[in-house]
C-alpha cells in the first residue's frame, strides 16, 4: 500500500484538476485521491 497524506485544500485541488483535465490527467488526480484514502495500489488498478 502506498499511504499518501493530502490537506483538505490539496483534496479539493485535486477534485477540481479531476473535473477539468484530460483523461490521463484526470486518472492521476484520481490515483492520488485513492490513495491518501489508503486505497491499496491493486484497487486502484482495477477502477475504471
């Protein structure tokens, strides 16, 4: 597991680069989320 620790104001940046980047962006902006979630990498390999 990769533990990543975000504030609450880089966890909104991150939610808004989500919304209005393009998808391999976006799908980066989501993989970090995941993970300061605590979300294990094989998870986060399977969402679509």
């Amino acid at each position: 597991m990769i533990k990543i620790s975000i504030s609450s104001d880089e966890r909104e940046e991150l939610e808004q680069f989500r919304r209005l980047s393009s998808s391999k962006d976006s799908e980066k902006a989501l993989m970090m989320l995941l993970c300061s979630e605590g979300q294990k990498v094989n998870q986060i390999a399977t969402v679509n």
